[in-house]
C-alpha cells in the first residue's frame, strides 16, 4: 500500500498541476505500489502507464523489425541509442489520443532515460505535442543535467521532489515555446502566388504526393481506376528522381510492404477509406526511427448498396498515432496534402482523409502550389517541431487561412456548429447566409481532428449557448463533450449528418431553431450527361467543359457506378458568371443529355431536370417511337415538368461519316458536343477551331458530322398521355444516388401475357361478336403487306458480294411514294431456325400470346411472336447478359459471365469477334431456362430496316423496286452470319408477303425539272439515283424539258458490279444523262469518282456555279472529304477555298448539296 504521504503527495500534484481528467504517462517502475497509484487515478480521471509497459514495448519493436532479441540489441546498439530509441516512443505516445485526450501530458522518466531524453528535445531530432512536459528525477539518484541546469545532488523529499518536478516544467516549457517561436519565425518565407488551374481533389492531392514522395502506394479498393492520377504525372519530384508507383491490392497484411519501405525512403499512399482498415495493424506499429508515411484517405466506403460518406473507417485510426487532418474544399485538399508531407519532414505522421463520394471527382478552378513554392516550403520547415507550426507555415506562405481548429461567424453567437469533412465549407456558406437575416450562428471547422486539444478548443470557441456537433461516424462529440468535462460550458448537443450531404440545408433551421429564407445557392446554367462506360461517349462532357471553363466559371463532377459491371457515369457541368459556390449534385439541371435509351430502363434522369428544362437523348428511334422505348413514369414525368424533348441519333450519323476516317465513339462525342454548344451557350464555333488543327480528312468529316446532327435535332412533342409500353425495371447500380432510380409504379399491367388457349379461340372463332379486326401490324400506322414479284441477284454467283434487284407488287394497297424516299422493311427471323430454337429449348410453338398496345390487344402464338416480332437472332447489349446471371442455377455458367462482364476490353472483344445472337447465349448457357413472359420482356422487337427505293412510281405505278446488297461476315470460331433483314430479303420468295412502311428522305429532285443534278454513287448508292433518272426521263415523254444530269458511279470491278449498267446506258443513248463510271479494281492505278469529277473541273462548274445545278452523294462516308476537295477545285476558277466551303453551306441551305452516307 501506498503511504499516506505518497498519496498525499500525488493529490497534489493532480491537483496543484491541474492533472485531473488529463493525461498522465508514469514511467517510473521506482514507485510504490504501482497498483493503488493506479486506483487513484482512475478516481481522478487520469490514464495511467508505467515505464515497465513501454519499456516492452520497445524490446517488442526492437525484436518484430530487426528479428533480434534483446542480449542481441545490446550487442549490436550502445545502451545510449537503446535509451535514445525508448526516448522517441515516449515522445510519440504525446501524439496517441484517448477519450480524455491531453492538456498537459507528464511525463516521469528515470535517471538513465532523463539525460538521453533531453538531448532529443535539444537536437530538435522529435517533436512533442505536450502542452505541458514535466521531467521527473528519480528519488534515489543524483541528477545531472548540462541542458536544463544543474539540479542540488543531494536526495530528495517529497516535498523537494514536488518543488522540483514544477521548476524543471517551467524551464522546459520556457525552453519549447521559445524555440517553436523561433522556429516559426525562420519558417516564415516570402508569400508567392499559385497558378490557377483546374484540378479535382484527387489529382490535386496525387500531384502533392507525387512531389514528396520516393515510393507512392495506391491502394485501390473498389476498381484499377483508382490512383490513375498519381500514375499519370511527369515531372519528378523534390530530389529529381521519378516517383516509383507501386499499385497494391487491399487485403490483409497490405500495410507491410508500405510499412517496410517507409525504412528507406519516403512514401506516402493513396486509398479510400475502404480500405484503410488493411492498412491499421502497419499503422499502429510503424516504427518511429523511420520515415514516416503520409496516407491520403478518399472517404467512400458503401453501405446499403450506395456510396457513403462516413468517417467510421478514420475513427479506428485516432489511437494509432497519426495526425488527422480533414480537408472540405479541393482547394483545402491540396493544401493539407502539403501540410502532411511537410508534418511527415518533421516526424510526424499523418493521415489526411477528404470526401471520395463528390470531392474527389469534383473538377474546379483553383490555385495550384508550384514545384518552386513546395521546394521553399520544405527547406523552411526544417525548423518546426509540431504540427500547428506547420499549419503556421503554410498559411502564411500560401496567403490562406489554415489552421488546426477555426471559428467563423460573430463574436458572441447564440449557438455553434461544430463540423468536420467535406460538410465544412458548404455549413459556413450557409450559415453565413442565415446570419445575413439577423441570426447569430457560428460554425467552428476541425480540420486536425488528432492529435486534439480541449484547451485548444475552447480557447477558439467564443462563450456560447450550446455546441451542435454534426457527425457522420466519427467521434468528434465525445471529444467535445470531454473538452468541457467537470467545468461550466455550453450544452454540447449531437446531431447525425443526413445520408444526403445537401440535405443539411433543410435541416438547419429545426436545428438551430433560427427563422429565415431557405438556404440556396445560384446554380447558373447546369448540363447533367448520363453515360453508360461501355459506349465511351463521356469524352463529350469533358470536352466540352475544356471550352467552357476558359469562359465563365465552371464546375464538372462526375459520380459512376464503378462497382457494377455496367458502369454507369453521371457527369455534372455548372456554368455561372459568378463563382460556383455550390458542392452538391444539382436537383434542378438546365439540361439533361442521355446517351444511352437502355438508362431509363432502371434510372429516371428526369428526376434532377428542372421545371421548363431540356432533355437531349441519344437514340435511334425520333418522334413519338421515342416514348415507345421509355417506361411511362418517365413519360408523365416530363409531361409534368413542362420538358422540352429533343432526339438526336448521334451513333448513327457517327457511323455514316467513319468508315474510312476517324473513330465512330469519338464523332459520336463531338457531335453530341455540338448539340450541347448549339442549344446551351455560343461556343460552337470554338468547338469547330478546335477540330480544324485536326488532319484536314478527319475534321472535315467531324463538321459535317456535328452540322447534321444539328440539323436533325428537332423538338419531340410531348402529349397529356402516350400509349407506350411498360417496362420492367431490374435492380439499381448501387453508387447512384437513390433519387435518380426509376421508382417502381404501384400496378404496372404486363404487355406481353401467356393466354388460355381456348380463349383467343373462342375470340377469334366470333371475331364480330367480340369487335375483332384484321391488322397488317396493329401497332403502327401506314404499314403495307407487299407480295415480290422479282428477285434477282445482280453480281455473279462466283463474286463475294451478292447484290440484289427485288420487286414488289402494290396492287390493292394504297402505298405512295416519292422520289429518293425509303421502305421500311419489317423483316422475320428464319422460320427453319425458330423452330429448330424452339424444339432446342422445349417451348409449345402453339402456345398463345396476347401483345397489349394501348387499349389493342394483338393475338399471337409462340413460333409467330418469334418469327415476326423478337429480335432473337440480334445482337443482345450488356443488360441480357446480367439478367442471365440471374436466372442461372449453374455455378460455373456464372463465374463464366462473370469472367466476360468483369473486364470491359474482355467483354467487347468477345462481342466484337464472335457476334452472339440472343439464341446463342441462350444455348451456350442453359442452366438460365427463360420463361416465355420473360422471353418477351427481355429480347427486344425486331426493328424495320430501311433502303433507298430505286425506282420512280411515275414509270411503275404499281411496283417498288429495292437494291440490296447481303450482309454477311464470319466470326472468329468460323460460324457463318448474316444481317437480319438483308437475308430475309434475299431469300424472300416469289408470291411471297412482306410487311413494309415508308419513310421520308432527304434525297429530293430540285423542283424544277431543268435543274441540272449531278449524282455521286458508291454500290447500291446506285439505288436513289436510278430513281431519279427514271423520274427525269418519264418527264421527258412527257413534253417536259429536262436539264442535265451527270452520274458519277463507282464500284470495285465493271464486269461484277456495273449496277443497272445496261439501263444506264440506255438513258445515255436517250441523253438522259451522262454516265462518268470509276471501277477502281479494273487498272492497276486505282480510280475513284473523285478522280472522275477532277476531270470534269469546266463541266461541273457550269452545272453547278453557272447554272445553279444539285449535287447528290449517296454510299459509303469515306469518299465525302475527297469529294469535297474536288468540288473545291471545281470552284477554284472563281473562289478562294474559304469561298469554296462557304458556297458549299450555301447550297445546303438550298437543298442543293445533299449527302445520303452510311
């Protein structure tokens, strides 16, 4: 037991040194009864330790990392550099913080660490964070010491030891303020200005780190994307060497190898805060002889299949030593990324963490530190010793205000709101316009939540009513609570952070109990582009922000699904005059731009667009098809918000113009790029500047592209109600937010359902009783059943393409059509091959089907539905391949699709190379049997194919002619395709029925007949053009003058595919037209129209400059630029080449230049 002066004694000094509820670290194994010590202090609050604890804890150290035991150590280090290494872990235990962190931290060393301890303090080698260090000497021995004064050698009372243990605090304090004060001041160095530029937290942070570092570790733990930042940089870093990057996999045991190389060099990792808690067993034991890491923590971690923000994950690192710090701004997250790399040059190790969710991908202008600024910075920090010293540092060199803890708001507020994380700047914007209404709030922003200080906090928090504590997983209430521990202060109140970050506005007037406007920002002009990562599109929205952002201000997050197999990114641009302000995804965009029809299928995009917004979708369907393919919630949705609709298909105009030049994702993106610019802002013509420094082929086509994409982008009407289909919805992405999820109606009615045999039967045996009719196709207007009266192969059997001539009958139909319009072709699968699927996949062919179309009801049977309506043989999109992951009862056959669906470059290749149909994947994976409801839901109808008519109904009243060519590839396994409609036409019989519509085109004859017309046609380019000649030579018989016509036809070789040849020559001999024939295979250089029509510079140019004639083209894209170069030679004569193009816009205008590519 203690005696009673011993625990007399030890009251005084809680007391007398104002120790209770502190922090008191006892390393004296000299003192009685450690045990009931113990128990004294637990009464009084006090943490207690002894030496005998650490001085294990060092052996440990000494024995886990240098694989020596102790009577080892003693061989291979002096007793000094065992005492100076036991002195640096005591030091560093000043930085691990407990539920009552510390004030004044004591520490009681004994006569043989005392010397060797203060030699550390006076060298400068460690930092304290010890408000207070008492060094105690041992009872029983002299003390000595050269730094601090010579102590009486004599021994000591009680009363003595006490006297002694305050004057030698009071020396050391003197002696550490005076040399922090020192420090700080040569620190200090002359303030220099950033550069602006556009960065995102991430690659702001990388750039930091990459600069600091020898080694940088990345630690992806949600996909291989993560770290690309740090990965991409060039420069080299503070020494001139090229930062190693060394991507490792988050697991157990990954902190090792960071924990190992932190020995040699310096390091630092970046990761989220999923996997940080792999990395916590190496951070606690990190030994502190050793460079210290510098960990950058994105806080993104999922629960309940969304992406969250909690600080849970960098709760459990607070004990480990590591300063915390928190940034709210990217521009605060580049800033502490130098104030980590600067705490980790003075031994100090920190963890800086910042939101991963938004932050992260959040790209906004700020000012970027330079490599000559960072150098300064590390050269003048050599003299700091804590970590408010450097936060000193970098406030002042920088120009910004940084510091541990701050408050913002008046002086003598009614009450405060404590906040940490990415919540800080967007609260004190809004508190600050809370207060511009009367009210008195304050917010205090913790951006070093360790090592933490009570005295600290409450030296910064100004006298208040009470404290709300906002949190999301971390333990910042219990600090503050304990900050005020057994002293009068404010009502300390918790609040948790709603899941949704900008939810907070909302909550802030309950909160605070303060009356006021509700809290918003100016949004400006606001784009959303909703991607699927499989269509490579989102190019787009980033350059288009490129131009945007070096105009006004601007803003781009962009969030994505990156844990799904179909990833799927949401891309957010602001635009404002002012400064954007707001941090949140928008709940109001000006514009929305969907890329993919498949994404309304289980997100809802309307959601987030504003009342009277735009929403732009790329698709291949227009008008009110485009309802069709969209679940009816959507529908009314925008019906509500008064949406202006517009269509545009970009992937389709991209194709046409990328055979032979470009990239058909990237004309895809521009063109979608140029529908942005058109509709939003004025800086189309800086998107054009920009494609022209591009090879001249390349940019010519990518205008053309984007001009006709513009053009085509008409207004789609939206109605009160549309009888468009329901659709099922599958399950969400889990990482988008939950408000933009389709939201399942109460009672959705099915469109496709299995019938009772016997009662379409009984339906259809009394057709008039029940009001039934007789419907070519019941669910679209204006179709025709046509029956072929000639098909004819045109090319050789022994060539390898087969061209075809087919005919059609109109006799009894009231089919009308004009010059240069197309027929839509609904095509039917290949009757033997629907049966042979339906025997393979044991359906009842005869099973009836009812197809629901608004109020209709269409009766089909199984082998009907799948012959005439499902696109079985098409190719099926990513969705189909995840929804079979659902239906399969095979282990194997799932770790199959897995395979395929977890590497995208996989996934396309194996679409690419072996084009599986629906019927395939079907078969190559039975264990995911399908009923025939789920058949229909999930294989899409067949769509109509359309081709230019080739005849003039004026000469054939009562036919319509085609001209096709097959379709036909073999895949990468040998097996043999074909395109869907080209082979149905091509085996379409004589007698035979075809169901067909018409659709407008653009290739028109000038309405005067004697307009001269000059034709370009590539293969079944041929087909308008044949049309066209037959209308002028029917006019012709007529009395009707005609003018020229010249035809510019191009094919491989004459003798395999001189299309209509025979006929063509004949209107020649009638002088219908003037045939000017290229057949590029025929000689051996070879010759294409282009050539043709530079032959011709004198006849082209008084057709179409003298006499104002049309130029048509019609075929493959790839000839357009070296069309367009002749047509410019062609008005050389006259014209410069900017004229020259000008001229040529000019007779688009007039319909008079008209390109028909595919």
């Amino acid at each position: 037991m203690a005696s009673q002066g011993e625990i007399a004694w030890f009251n005084r000094l809680l007391v007398e040194r104002d120790l209770v509820g502190k922090f008191v670290v006892f390393c004296d194994p000299e003192l009685p009864d450690l045990q009931n010590i113990a128990t004294l202090a637990q009464k009084h609050q006090v943490l207690f330790c002894a030496e005998s604890k650490l001085v294990e804890t060092d052996i440990e150290i000494i024995r886990t990392e240098d694989k020596i035991n102790y009577r080892q150590a003693e061989k291979e280090f002096n007793l000094e550099n065992v005492f100076r290494g036991r002195a640096t872990n005591i030091l560093q235990l000043g930085q691990i913080p407990v539920f009552h962190p510390a004030q004044t931290l004591v520490y009681e060393v004994n006569l043989n660490l005392f010397q060797q301890l203060t030699q550390v303090l006076n060298q400068k080698q460690y930092p304290t964070y010890a408000s207070c260090l008492v060094l105690e000497a041992d009872t029983k021995h002299h003390v000595a010491s050269t730094n601090l004064g010579k102590l009486a050698q004599t021994k000591l009372t009680n009363e003595q030891y006490l006297l002694i243990i305050g004057n030698v605090a009071e020396s050391v304090m003197q002696q550490l303020k005076l040399t922090q004060t020192k420090a700080v001041e040569k620190a200090k160095i002359q303030k220099t200005a950033g550069i602006k530029g556009y960065a995102t937290a991430s690659s702001a942070v990388s750039r930091v780190a990459h600069f600091f570092s020898d080694i940088g570790f990345v630690y992806p733990a949600f996909s291989q994307s993560e770290g690309q930042e740090l990965s991409s940089i060039k420069t080299l870093n503070y020494n001139g060497s090229k930062t190693k990057i060394v991507s490792l996999a988050a697991r157990h045991g990954a902190g090792q190898v960071l924990k190992a190389a932190s020995k040699h060099a310096k390091t630092s990792a970046l990761l989220n805060s999923a996997a940080l808690g792999f990395l916590l067993p190496a951070m606690y034991n990190i030994n502190r002889q050793y460079p210290l890491p510098v960990l950058h923590v994105g806080v993104q971690s999922i629960q309940d299949v969304s992406l969250s923000h909690s600080l849970e994950e960098i709760e459990l690192a607070k004990d480990s030593g590591f300063a915390l710090v928190s940034s709210s701004t990217v521009q605060e997250a580049q800033d502490l990324a130098v104030v980590a790399h600067l705490a980790q040059l003075v031994n100090i190790p920190c963890l800086h963490f910042f939101d991963g969710v938004y932050l992260s991908r959040q790209e906004e202008q700020v000012e970027l530190v330079t490599e000559q600024q960072l150098l300064a910075l590390k050269q003048a920090s050599q003299s700091l010793t804590d970590l408010e010293a450097v936060f000193g540092l970098v406030s002042e060199s920088l120009g910004r205000k940084l510091a541990p803890i701050a408050y913002h708001g008046p002086a003598q507020p009614d009450s405060v709101i404590a906040v940490m994380g990415y919540q800080s700047h967007a609260l004190k914007l809004a508190v600050e316009q809370l207060n511009a209404h009367g009210n008195r709030i304050g917010v205090v922003q913790v951006t070093a939540y360790r090592p933490w200080s009570p005295a600290a906090f409450r030296d910064i928090v100004p006298r208040t009513n009470k404290i709300l504590v906002l949190e999301h997983g971390s333990g910042l209430y219990e600090d503050i609570l304990a900050s005020y521990y057994g002293i009068s202060g404010p009502a300390v109140i918790s609040h948790q952070l709603p899941a949704e970050p900008s939810a907070i506005y909302a909550l802030l007037p309950s909160m605070t109990g303060v009356h006021g406007p509700q809290v918003s920002f100016e949004e400006g002009v606001c784009v959303q582009v909703w991607d699927y990562k499989r269509d490579k599109t989102s190019q787009c929205q980033s350059s288009y922000f490129d131009l945007i952002k070096h105009v006004q201000h601007a803003q781009r997050l962009s969030t994505f699904a990156s844990t799904d197999v179909e990833p799927l990114e949401i891309s957010q641009i602001r635009i404002n005059d002012k400064p954007i302000q707001n941090q949140y995804p928008t709940k109001a965009a000006s514009c929305v731009l969907v890329n993919n029809l498949d994404i309304f299928q289980t997100y809802n995009p309307v959601e987030t667009l504003a009342v009277g917004g735009t929403l732009i979708i790329n698709a291949p369907v227009k008008g009110q098809d485009l309802f069709d393919s969209v679940p009816s919630q959507v529908y009314h949705l925008l019906v509500q918000k008064r949406a202006t609709v517009y269509a545009v298909n970009a992937g389709q105009i991209a194709k046409d113009y990328t055979i032979f030049y470009g990239n058909e994702q990237d004309y895809t993106a521009e063109i979608l790029e140029g529908v942005l610019h058109h509709l939003l802002d004025a800086s189309l013509e800086k998107q054009y500047d920009r494609i022209k420094t591009e090879d001249y082929n390349v940019a010519y086509t990518k205008l053309e592209a984007i001009a006709r994409g513009i053009k085509e982008l008409v207004p789609v009407q939206l109605h009160l109600f549309t009888p468009g289909k329901h659709v099922a919805l599958i399950q969400p992405i889990p990482t988008v937010p939950s408000e933009f999820l389709l939201k399942e109606e109460e009672e959705l009615e099915h469109t496709y359902e299995p019938a009772e045999n016997h009662e379409p039967l009984l339906k259809y045996s009394f057709a008039s009783a029940y009001g039934l009719e007789t419907k070519v196709r019941p669910d679209m207007e204006q179709a025709y059943r046509i029956k072929v009266t000639e098909n004819v192969r045109l090319t050789p059997e022994s060539y390898d393409r087969n061209v075809f001539h087919i005919e059609f009958d109109l006799t009894g139909t009231d089919l009308k059509y004009d010059i240069g319009e197309a027929l839509g072709v609904h095509a039917e699968n290949d009757e033997h091959e629907v049966k042979q699927f339906i025997q393979d996949y044991g359906l009842d062919p005869k099973q009836t089907v009812q197809l629901k179309i608004g109020n209709q009801v269409e009766l089909r049977t199984v082998e009907q539905l799948l012959v005439q309506v499902l696109d079985l043989f098409g190719k099926p999109g990513k969705k189909f391949y995840q929804y079979l992951v659902t239906k399969m009862a095979s282990d194997d056959e799932r770790e199959q699709v897995a395979y395929l669906l977890g590497d995208a470059d996989r996934f396309d290749a194996f679409v690419q190379e072996e084009t599986p149909t629906f019927a395939d994947l079907l078969r190559k994976w039975p264990s995911a049997k399908l009923t025939v409801a789920e058949l229909i839901a999930e294989i899409p109808e067949i769509k109509p194919r359309h081709y230019s008519i080739s005849s003039s109904q004026r000469v054939h009243p009562n036919a319509v002619h085609l001209l096709v060519v097959l379709v036909d590839w073999t895949t990468k396994s040998g097996e043999k395709r074909y395109g869907q409609a080209t082979r149905f036409l091509s085996q379409a019989k004589i007698g035979q029925y075809v169901t067909v519509t018409v659709k407008p085109s653009v290739m028109k004859l000038p309405k005067s007949h004697e307009t001269p017309v000059i034709m370009s046609g590539l293969g079944t380019g041929m087909a308008p053009f044949r049309a066209f000649v037959e209308e002028r030579w029917y006019w012709k018989q007529q009395g009707v003058n005609v003018g020229p016509m010249v035809l510019y036809f191009g094919s491989r070789y004459r003798a395999m595919e001189y299309l209509y040849g025979e006929e063509m020559e004949a209107y020649q001999k009638d002088k219908i037209v003037q045939l000017r024939l290229a057949f590029s295979r025929d000689q051996k250089r070879k010759i294409y129209i282009q050539h043709r029509m530079e032959e011709d510079l004198e006849l082209l140019y008084d057709l179409m400059v003298t006499k104002k004639g049309a130029f048509y083209l019609c075929g493959p894209t790839w000839p357009v630029p070296d069309v367009t170069n002749a047509l410019l030679k062609v008005f050389s004569k006259s014209m410069s080449k900017e004229e020259g193009l000008a001229y040529i816009e000019e007779l688009k205008e007039d319909e008079k230049y008209v390109l028909e590519v595919y």
